[in-house]
C-alpha cells in the first residue's frame, strides 16, 4: 500500500504541467539524436545540461530520463531500417529487424520494437518501484568471479548469434575480444597493440567499429546488387503487424521483459548482456525458430524489451547507491550533484519528490515515446521508398559526421573506414559481424574481472568454483557449448565420412 | 571438389591476425596468474583464435563447396598498385605539405590516393568510391570546414553509382539538399563543435 | 588540432593573419572562446568548466563553449592545446593528470606541462580522501597499518584506476606508514565504491566530491581525510596527520592556455575567473562538487603545477606504474 501512495504522490509530481512538458522535450529530443547515427545520448545530455540548471532538478531529471529513453527508441529505428546500430543492444536488433525490413515489413518490425519496448517498460517500472532497495543486494552479491562467469558465459552464448557456422563464429567472438583488448591496460597502465597512437590508447571506438561493419559495409554491399534494392524500393506491405505476427511477438516479449529486467540491476555489462542474452533465448525457446535468421518477428520482440526493461532497472543502483552503471548514469549523478543533490541510500527519504517523480516519470515517458513513435512508423517507412541512389550518400555523411562527433576526432572516421572494408571482406568470406562486436564490448569487462578476482583470492582459480553463483553460471555456459557443438561436428563427421 | 574457399580464407584470416597478435604481444610482460600482467588475457585469447583459426581451415576441405567471387586480373593488379601508390603518397606527403602534418593527414591522403587508383578496377570501384569519400570528409574536416568537407565526399560518393555519374546536375542537387540539412540538424540544432565554413579555426 | 604555428610558417593561411591580430589588439576576444576539457562529458571537471564558461562568457562578451577532447589519460587535449595558436581563443582545463602525473607517467608525452603552457588560473581543488566498509575492524590508520603487515599478501586497497592520483595516494600511504599493500584498479570511482560497499575490497582511496554522497549515507566509513586540517562539512574524517601521517594531498583543476599568450590576456582571463569564482552562486555549486577554491595569480599557478611535478615523479616511480 506504501508504494501505492508513494506512486501516487510521484504521478502527482510528474503530472505537473511543467514536469510533462519536459519529459515531451526530452523524448522528442531523444529520438531525433537516437536517429542519427554516432550522436549519442551521453554528447546530447551534455550539451543541454546547462539550460537544467535552472529548473528544479526534478524537472531537470525527468527530461534527460526522457533523452535517455529517446535515444534507446530512435537507436532501434536506425538499426532496422539502415542497418545502422548506434550501441550493443541495438547490434542484435539488427539481425532480425533489418531482414524484416527487407522483406517489406519494416512497420510490422517497428511496430514490434515500439510495442515490446513500452510493455517492457511497464513491468521494469513497477519492479523498480515495487523493489528497488531489495534488488540492490543482487547488485551487491556479485563478486569479480561472478562477474567473470557472467561474462564468460555472454561470450559463450554470443555464438549463437550465427546465422551460419558456430566455429567460425566463436572465431569472430574471440577475434572481438582481441579487438577490445586494444588500449591502456586498466591493472598497468601499459599500453597494448597502440602502435603509438594516442586516440587508440583509450581502446577502439565502439562506434567507429559499428558503424564501419554494419552501416558503410551494408551500404556497398547495397550498391553492389541492385537487384536487392529494388526490394527495398517496392514492397512495404501494411504498417501494422498482423494476427499472425502479433501472437508470436507476445511471449517473446515476455521473456524479453524478465531477462532485461533481471539483467540491468548488474551494473558493469549488466545491460550489454541483455539484448542479445534475450535473443539466445528465442532462438532456443520459441516454435519458430527455424525462422531465425530470415526476419523473424520473436528476434525483435524480445531483444527489444529486455533492452528497455534494462535500461529502466539500470537506475536502480544510480538510485539506491548512488552508483552509476554507465556514461548516461554519470551524467545524471553530474546533473543531481550540480542540483545540490548527493545520490545515495538516502535520497528515498531526503528527496521524495525527486525520486517517486522520477519513476512515475519513467512510465510517462514510455507513453510519450508510444505516442510519439507509433504514428511516425509510416514516415520512417516512406524513408525506404526513396530510391536508394538518394539515400546513400546521406547515410553516408550522417556517419562520417557521427563517427567525428563522437570525440571530434577524425581518427574515428578514418577508423570507420577501415572497418567497412574489414566488414566488407568479413560479409565475402560468410565470417559475421554481430559476434564480433559483442566479443568486442564483453571482451574487456570479462579480462577486468578475470584479473581482478586472481588478485584478490591470490591466485586461486577454485574461486570460481566455490562462489555459487559463479559456479552455477560456468556450468550453464559448458552445457550451452557442448549443445552447440555437439550437432556441428557430428555434422563435419559425416561430412568427413562420406566425402 | 568439396572445398570451401570461403573458409579457407577465413581460417587462413584467423590464423594470420592471431599470429600477428602473438607476435605484438612480445613486448607485454605475461606476469603470473595472481597478477597477471598486461600479455596475460590477450596471449589466452589469441592462442584460442589460432585453434579456432585452424579448426575452420580443417573443415574447410569437407563442408564446401562454396567458391570465392571471381577476381579479374585488373582487380588484382590494382589491388597491389593501390596499396604500393597509398604507402608512396602516405609517406611523402608530410614532405610535400605541411598541411599533411597534423590530425592524421598524411594517412589520410594515402589512403584517399590509394582507394582512387583502386577505383579503377571495376570490381572494387564501390568500395573504394565509398572509402575515398570518407576519407576526402576527414582531411577536409578541420581546415576547410564542414561545408566543403561534405561537398567533396558527397561527390566522390556519388562517383560509385553509375546513374549520378551521367547527371551532373542531380548530384548538385543532392548536395546542396544535404548540405541545407545537415547545417540545420548539427549546427543550428545540435551545435556541435566544428568549424562551418572553410579557414574558421 | 593543427599546430598553427607550423601552417603559419608554410604560408598556407593569410586569412587567419586578421584573426590573429585582432586577438592581440584591444579587441580580444573577437570570437567565441573554446575551452577544451580534456576528460569525457559529466565528470566533476566537465561540470566545473561549464559552470564556469558560462559566468566567463558573460563577463568576456563572447560566448565560451565547451568542447570534451578526452583520452590517453586526459593527455591527447593537452597536447592539441600545446600546439594551438596563442590567441586567446583556445584554453584548456589543465588538472592533475594531465599537467601533474603524466609528465611522469608517459614516456613520450607530445607537450611540456610548463614550457608548452601559459598558465592562467586555479579552479578549484578535491581532497582526497580514505574510506572503508563498514565492517572493516580497524578503527585508525595506526591498526590499518598493523592489520596490513599481519597479512601476508599485504591489504586490499581499491583505486579508481592505475595510475591516478588515487592510485599513487596510497602507494605514498604506504611509502610513509610501511603498510603492506595490494592496489586494486578498478575502471574509474564508481565500480570501485561498488566493491567497496559490498565488501569485495575493504578499503579504498578516493576523491572527495565522488565518496561524499556515500559517507554522508553511512554506506562507508571516512578513515582518513588528505586536509591540513578537518573538512567542515565532514568534521567527524580526522585527517592523515591526526593520525600522524604527514599527507596532505588534493586534486585539482584549472585554466590554461597555450605557451606564448599575451600576458594582457591571461591578466584579463584571470581577472575574470577569479570574479566569476567569487560569486555567491559559483560557489554554492563548487562547494557542492565537493571543491575548495583557491583564486591564484597566473605566476603562483604555474609555480604550484611546476611543485606538482616534482612531486609526483618519484611516487609515480615507486608506483611501478607506467605507460608508453
């Protein structure tokens, strides 16, 4: 019943004129960044932290909440419709989205996104709300072992992402975890593989990464077969998902809510983890797995709310801790400290309205984002009847311009260009992308914990072994590989036999 | 034949990175498995891409076939030439001009040399117009200025499809139409730190 | 960006002679100002440089903008600003790893933290501070040390990464107690204060603008603070030299520009700041960062960054850390 009220003095908080105006504000914001490629929430919120300052820091919150959901929104549109993921969670949308694009029901696969996202919303809102202090302990009881485990077990699971051979997808898995370790040494400081150049020592950047393998590459692969642009040109089909589509996407949903919700309470990946952690899910789960692959609607569905309902229990250690668990958390802590407002256990009781508004305003601006999102499906669908000769070189200088934007560096650029040609070669030698890039985001988290649980037990691996959650996850990850590759080789046995 | 070229290459590409990642890593010390030192994960993780590398080229002799496009003799000629034109333009640029000297000109113009002469070999003509383009964008950036950087890349990105090649006059179109647009979304919008027009910084 | 200098030289660039000039004259500044901050957006530093920009524009007549340059350290906007025009119109907040640590800590860093640089104006300095878990049986430094050589492999202390001040804080903690250490690194303060909080690590050293809101909340306990004398706002931390450790210790950020500006300008600059730091508003918020702000005069500025360097170079030796 407390929450109850509690919720209801948060509605009445958010509910004011001003408050839903800036949340209105911020979603529209949101989606126009998360659109454009490389411009991510973290330059967009820093940009308009100064005009915050001089609103009441509810009101402050509430809008760059709505930026952060935005760009979440519009991140997946890109990702359908061009191929083009802004983040990790986005890089999974892709697979299934974009091939349902293609073939003619980028409505449905937006609709779908748009859907499964506000559902996801819902629930994550209510456990945030309903649970936040309990959940922290969760946080709390992840040791480094486990964290490694959890890793570990994402990387394993990431091969499934094959569309093709499992082997070489593993390959890319590692080849992406190598591609993560580029960079200054978090234990030494030493630098690795930089070849003396600075902007490396900070790692690869994810967006230059992304961008070059997916969005440049796909549009020379386009170029190339004008025959498959022509589909993209004629068939749109209805805008709306049908029956048939909207019966699949529902339980898929629902997985999707509840591997997000559970994951993005993990600070440090956490987040990074669910998206495709759901679409795994799918593709072993669902009746229509066969489909996958091919533009399957469970492969957007699910990915798409576990990313939402993530990034919603993400502030559930910004709120409770007072720790943010990524860069657009950071910049909230920023904005509440310059507020005069010290995030932490105690800003439950010292700010009530801050923190029961915030959360009544998650929800609200889910629905803005519904309301904003579903009627500009048939605008973002009129975008694929644009004939492609048009529309490439202006996805081209959206990319150039974002890859610069990100750390108004033009070596990120020129990193882009590397990797479209890297793509390029990878899509002519059937070796895929999507593994990669999550070898490449899980990759380093997964050596920081390694190392960091070594020095901390002195050495002992047992530590894996003994810490129950680790050991738990460890053993899952060895049935997930030994399933995986056991229908492999006895396929290359066969081969082998009868050729 | 049962061969699968595709994977083969692939192994081979695999092999080959790991091995290069072996040999960089030299310079890391390994340090013990309580601290493990900065060599440590990536000698795992590149000891695991060669096993990998080399089980792909393994089963590559019995799950084919599956042949690589075909290359032309142009194609592979130019491939060499380009690389051979880029490193020659990317190392003398910096005595031609010192406006190669910074924000990685000088890879820039190799690399915008290299992907022209490789332009001229029709099967990669898309990727290397792209690329050129891209690379125009980058070495135009900071000292020409948004404006102009975007109007050459927009240029040479239209080079690589045949119909604009033959209407000059669509191409101005276009430019100016994604000029007006991306002057008002990143500057008047989103103002975000560059210089407009051409000698601004 | 472009060392002006040198393209100045190559005669490419007439057109820039006016802009120059005009900086030296009466006028400056003629333009908008960049202030590069050398760190990823929403740190306290990019916080404090926008409070800070927006007080000076105002005062300047021309709007300072803010432009993140982060990377390699903080070191890669220093070393663009190093080559950069002294015209006035391209500053840089300078702070303890780029101007402080680094120069001991990169071998071949591209900027010389005095030579390259006219020093402006101090911002604002953090101190730094100890904490610990709350169950974390010893009650002072004094049984920190005894529990840390009790133990074989030496105690557990967390920083925010390899390298930081955080990170040399406690190498120097143990250099003057000879407590036996073991550092653990972490990927900045937050997940640090994590593993802290749940008791991965026991103890950990951190600034205090990103440990306040945790020790206010009990969620840690304060050990030591680095002050010469007790934080007001935290009167309960007894400092390091109430427990006989002579450390005092902070970090810190300011203003700079390239080597060469005309002392008018960085006269007027500081001037300003100081004006601007001294409002009432700039400093509610400043305290809210957790800063004490210190106006001083370019020379001491400088003077006070060269003692840094000094001072850092043999801890950052000690440390083992290292990057090149």
């Amino acid at each position: 019943m407390d929450i109850l009220g509690n919720l209801a003095h948060g509605f009445s908080v958010a509910l004011s004129f001003n408050n839903l105006l800036f949340a209105l504000v911020g979603a529209l914001i949101g989606t126009a960044i998360g659109v454009l490629p490389g411009i991510g929430p973290v330059a967009t919120i820093s940009l308009l932290l100064p005009i915050t300052f001089g609103q009441p820091a509810t009101t402050a919150i509430i809008m760059l909440a709505g930026i952060y959901y935005g760009a979440q929104y519009g991140g997946s549109t890109t990702a359908i419709l061009l191929n083009l993921p802004g983040e990790i969670s986005s890089v999974v949308t892709t697979l299934e989205g974009y091939k349902m694009a293609r073939n003619g029901r980028a409505g449905a696969a937006l609709a779908t996104s748009a859907l499964s996202s506000f559902f996801a919303g819902t629930v994550a809102t209510i456990v945030v709300a309903g649970s936040g202090p309990l959940l922290t302990s969760v946080a709390l009881s992840f040791g480094p072992a486990d964290y490694f485990s959890l890793m570990l077990l994402g990387l394993i699971i990431s091969a499934v992402l094959a569309q093709g051979s499992v082997i070489k997808s593993i390959g890319m898995v590692v080849f992406g975890v190598a591609l993560g370790l580029v960079g200054t040494d978090v234990q030494t400081g030493q630098q690795r593989f930089t070849f003396g150049i600075p902007e490396l020592s900070d790692g690869i950047s994810f967006v230059a990464l992304a961008m070059g393998m997916f969005g440049i590459a796909e549009i020379i692969l386009n170029l190339e077969k004008p025959e498959a642009r022509s589909v993209l040109k004629t068939e749109v089909g209805s805008l709306w998902l049908t029956r048939e589509e909207f019966r699949r996407a529902t339980p898929s949903t629902l997985r999707g809510t509840l591997v997000g919700t559970v994951l993005g309470i993990l600070p440090g990946g956490g987040a990074a983890l669910s998206s495709f952690g759901s679409y795994m899910m799918e593709r072993k789960v669902s009746k229509n797995r066969h489909l996958f692959g091919s533009g399957a609607i469970e492969g957007v569905a699910g990915p798409e709310a576990a990313n939402n309902a993530a990034a919603q229990t993400s502030f559930i250690p910004l709120l409770t801790l007072g720790i943010p668990a990524n860069a657009v958390m950071a910049l909230m802590v920023g904005a509440l400290i310059i507020q005069g407002i010290q995030p932490g256990p105690r800003m439950v009781e010292a700010q009530p309205d801050l923190f029961w508004g915030l959360i009544a305003s998650m929800w609200i601006g889910n629905v803005m984002l519904l309301i904003i999102n579903l009627p500009m499906i048939g605008m973002w669908v009129k975008l694929l009847q644009v004939p492609y000769k048009f529309l490439y070189p202006a996805i081209l200088v959206f990319c150039c311009i974002g890859a610069y934007s990100v750390n108004n560096n033009v070596f990120d650029v020129y990193s882009t260009v590397i990797f479209a040609v890297f793509g390029y070669m990878c899509n002519k030698l059937k070796l895929e992308p999507a593994p990669m890039l999550i070898g490449f985001v899980l990759g380093p988290m997964m050596e920081e914990h390694l190392r960091r649980a070594m020095l901390l037990s002195r050495g002992d691996v047992m530590v894996f072994i003994e810490r129950p959650i680790s050991a738990s996850m460890l053993a899952i990850g060895a049935i997930a590989l030994a399933a995986m590759l056991l229908p492999n080789l006895r396929k290359g046995k066969e081969a082998a036999l009868s050729g | 034949m049962k061969i699968n070229a595709k994977d083969v290459a692939s192994g081979v590409l695999l092999i080959l990175i790991a091995a290069t990642g072996l040999w960089l890593n030299g310079d890391h010390s390994l340090g013990s498995a309580r601290r493990m030192g900065p060599g440590y994960m990536p000698m795992l993780v590149f000891w695991a891409q060669m096993a990998l590398g080399t089980i792909v080229l393994a089963l590559a002799f019995f799950n084919g076939p599956d042949p690589l496009e075909k290359w032309t003799g142009l194609d592979a000629s130019m491939l060499i030439i380009s690389v051979i034109v880029g490193t020659a333009v990317g190392l003398a640029a910096p005595y031609i001009s010192s406006f190669f000297e910074s924000s990685y000109g000088s890879l820039g113009i190799g690399m915008l040399a290299g992907f022209l002469v490789l332009a001229y070999a029709a099967g990669w003509r898309l990727l290397a117009f792209i690329c050129a383009a891209m690379c125009a964008f980058c070495l135009l950036l900071e000292k020409g200025g948004l404006m102009l950087a975007l109007a050459v890349t927009i240029g040479i990105a239209c080079l690589a499809e045949p119909e604009h090649r033959s209407r000059p006059l669509g191409v101005l179109g276009i430019t100016i139409f994604l000029l007006a647009m991306c002057w008002w979304i990143f500057i008047k919008q989103l103002d975000i730190r560059v210089a407009v027009w051409p000698l601004q910084y | 960006m472009l060392p002006r200098r040198a393209w100045l030289a190559g005669g490419a660039v007439f057109a820039a002679l006016p802009a120059i000039a005009c900086a030296q004259g009466k006028s400056w500044p003629a333009q908008p100002i960049r202030l590069i901050v050398p760190f990823a957006p929403g740190g306290t530093t990019d916080l404090a440089a926008r409070l800070v920009s927006q007080g000076l524009g105002d005062r300047l007549g021309q709007p300072v903008v803010v432009e993140n340059r982060p990377g390699a350290g903080a070191t890669l906007g220093a070393a663009q600003v190093a080559q950069a025009a002294p015209d006035g119109l391209t500053l840089i907040v300078s702070n303890i790893a780029s101007h402080g640590i680094a120069p001991s800590l990169y071998r071949d860093l591209r900027y010389d933290p005095l030579r390259d640089f006219t020093h402006i104006a101090l911002l604002i300095e953090t101190p730094s501070v100890f904490v610990a878990n709350q169950r974390f049986p010893p009650g002072d430094l004094g049984e920190v040390v005894r529990l840390s050589q009790e133990q074989p492999r030496g105690l557990d202390i967390a920083s925010s990464g390899s390298g930081s001040s955080n990170h040399l804080l406690i190498v120097q903690f143990g250099q003057m107690t000879g407590a036996r250490v073991n550092h653990v690194p972490y990927r900045g303060a937050g997940p640090a204060m994590t593993d802290g909080i749940a008791d991965v690590v026991p103890m950990m050293s951190d600034s205090l603008p990103s440990a306040a809101g945790h020790l206010q909340a009990g969620a840690v306990r304060g050990m030591a603070v680095a002050t010469a004398a007790r934080h007001p706002a935290f009167s309960a931390v007894p400092t390091f030299r109430d427990q006989g450790v002579d450390l005092v210790s902070s970090s810190w950020f300011g203003i700079s520009g390239p080597a060469g500006l005309p002392p008018a300008v960085a006269e007027r600059l500081n001037r300003e700041i100081s004006t601007v730091l001294a409002e009432p508003g700039t400093q509610r918020r400043f305290a809210e960062l957790g800063g004490l702000v210190r106006p001083l005069s370019p020379a001491t500025y400088a003077e006070f960054i060269a003692g840094e360097v000094a001072r850092w170079a043999p801890i950052v030796q000690a440390s083992g850390a290292r990057a090149d």
